[in-house]
C-alpha cells in the first residue's frame, strides 16, 4: 500500500498566504486593479459562460452580468488550477479513489447515491446563495479579508468555522456524542 503524502498545516496555511498576496501584487502591477482570491464570483461567471452559449440575449439582459461579465480569466483559472492540483497530488501519492458514496457519509446516511447526489446539490445550492447574499465565499471574505485585517473579515471567518463545527455536530451525530 503507497505511503500518502500529507501537508503540515501551517506549511499549506503560509504558501496559502503567500498566493493570496501574490494574486494582489500581479493583479495590482499587470491589471492595475487589485483583486483578491475567492471563488464563488467565478462560478457565477462559468454560469454565465454556459448560459450566454445557450441564451445570449438573457446574459445581455442580466444587470448582474452586465457590470460582471461571464468570462475566462485568471481568477476562473486558479479555480481549475485547484481541481488539477488537487487530482495530480492525489494520483502521485497514491489516495486517488472514485468513490460515489464517502465513507463518513455512508455511515451515517447509508450507501444510496441518489440521497448523496441530492445532498450534495441541495449543499451547493445553499453554499451559494449564502456567498452571493454574503457578497463572496469563506475564501474571499477569510482569506482575503484578514489580508486586508479587516472586521468583517475576522467576524466571518469566525461565524463560517462556528456554524460549520454546529452543522458537522448536528449531521453526523451518533446515540453516544460525536466520535
């Protein structure tokens, strides 16, 4: 069995920390705005993308999209830089596995994949719509807003780790207290 490979957090948290304030160095010197990480405005952008294929006059018609314009750039790839970062570690140290039920969830909700499919996009669903009410996800309103040392920031960051160690406790809970 191949022995997997593991970050030391505070290893993974400062090269984090090193991306982020090289996304504000580049965008600032070679697009002369700065712009920090995050991710949730991409997807909405690569929504936007698919859906201008299919239906350009209603992405004309969005005063979303008009001031946001769906488009590729260097945001939309760091996202896909994360997906194949993520794949080609998993391959080379050998934990790469298809899976369509996890084991925790398997446990806990049985092996049905249809019930994973739905939870899994009900999630997303609801991940989303919290990071566009919140205006940007726990990336952009963590990461970067404690780059920036900001309150809000700090606040939210706090309230996503919070709420994320509730939900964790009330969906995987077990007659005896969490493992």
């Amino acid at each position: 069995m191949p022995r997997h490979f593991s970050w030391r957090p505070y290893v993974a948290g400062a090269l984090v920390g090193v991306l982020a304030t090289l996304s504000v160095l580049v965008s600032t010197l070679l697009l002369g705005k700065t712009q920090y990480l995050g991710a949730s405005t991409t997807f909405v952008r690569a929504a936007g993308f698919i859906e201008r294929e299919v239906d350009p006059a209603r992405v004309k018609a969005n005063p979303y999209f008009a001031k946001t314009a769906p488009k590729i750039d260097w945001q939309f790839m760091v996202i896909v830089g994360i997906f194949i970062g993520a794949l080609g570690a998993s391959v080379v140290d050998g934990s790469f596995k298809l899976e369509a039920v996890p084991p925790v969830w398997r446990e806990r909700f049985g092996s049905g994949v249809v019930k994973r499919a739905l939870g899994a996009f009900l999630g997303g669903i609801v991940a989303m719509f919290g990071a566009r009410m919140a205006d940007g996800c726990p990336s952009g309103h963590g990461l970067s807003g404690l780059m920036q040392l900001s309150v809000s920031g700090f606040i939210a960051l706090g309230l996503f780790f919070g709420v994320g160690v509730m939900v964790a406790a009330f969906v995987y809970r077990q007659k005896g207290g969490l493992r």
